[in-house]
C-alpha cells in the first residue's frame, strides 16, 4: 500500500530568539488518506506544537515517492533520481524520475543519504539533483507493519484475537484494493 504524502502550509505568529513576534509560514509533511485527513493531523499536530493560533493557507499533495529521516540531521533536501532502464525495441535509454526526501545537515551529506537509501536498487540510477527543501518536519502516521496492522483494526472497529488473523485482514483489504 503506498502512502500519499501531503505538503501543508501553516501561518502563525512566532516568537523568534529575540523575544520579537513574526507572522511566518511554515511547510509541514504529513502522510494521510485524504486531504481531509490532512487537515485533521496537522491541526492535531499544530496544536500541540504551538499555543496561538494559526491558519492552514494550503494542503496540497506532494510527489514525493519515499521519504528518509535520518538521526543528528536538522534539514530536508528533495532528491531527484532517475532510473535508468533500456528499451530493447528501440535501444534508447529510459529515464524514469522519483523524488526522495532525505534528512541531512547539507547537500553532500543529502548526497550520501541518497545513495544509502537506493542501497537495494537493482537498476542503474543517477542523481542529478538535490535541493534544500523548505519543509520544517515530516509527520508520519505509522512507521511499521504493527502500525499498519493496528490501523486496519482500528478502521474495521475490531480486536483480532491473534497477529495471524490481523495479518489475513490485512491481506484480504490488500487484495480487495488491487482488483
């Protein structure tokens, strides 16, 4: 199941370092099923983030196919990768591009990340960009498979009596959702 990440814009009035208070908007990431969802988890977010008050000026859906924190690293960069394949018929190269967003504290340790995250690829791939992106933080709603499991219970508003039948729920609503 993929995740649909959305980019929310948040404006309210920070107090920065020198005491002073700014109107600032910020761009937050969150994953979520719909953009109603959206707003929910960043209002929920935001609340407890902040104590005044603030307006969400857009929600809109991001492109981003992966996204990769990494610990000690204050900053998002967007990473643009192209999958190199080969059409036979023709004999041409075919690029495909995705977007990662990668945690690092600059671009060479964005870079680095990158190549970490594409690890497992089996393809051939380059990277012909990385750019600072202006998201401030990434808000996931599930990390794991428990996660999701007890997501899916939560949905069907039933308690599995074993991990093996969360598993088969979960594969049922898999199937049900590919055909």
């Amino acid at each position: 199941m993929s995740v649909t990440w959305y980019e929310c814009k948040v404006k309210y009035r920070k107090t920065h370092e020198t005491g002073e208070q700014k109107v600032t908007t910020e761009t937050y990431l969150l994953d979520a099923i719909s953009y109603t969802e959206a707003e929910t988890r960043i209002n929920e977010e935001m609340a407890a983030y902040t104590s005044e008050e603030f307006l969400i000026t857009n929600i809109k859906v991001a492109n981003f196919s992966e996204v990769h924190p990494y610990e000690n690293s204050d900053r998002w960069f967007k990473s643009k990768v192209s999958l190199i394949a080969y059409d036979e018929e023709s004999g041409k190269e075919r690029k495909t591009n995705l977007y990662m967003l990668v945690q690092a504290n600059d671009v060479k340790e964005a870079y680095d990340n990158t190549i970490t995250a594409m690890k497992g690829t089996m393809g051939e791939y380059s990277i012909p960009a990385i750019t600072e992106s202006p998201i401030l933080d990434v808000f996931p709603y599930f990390t794991g498979e428990e996660e999701q499991l007890e997501k899916f219970n939560a949905i069907a508003k039933t308690e599995p009596e074993s991990e093996s039948e969360s598993e088969d729920v979960l594969e049922e609503m898999e199937e049900s959702e590919s055909k």
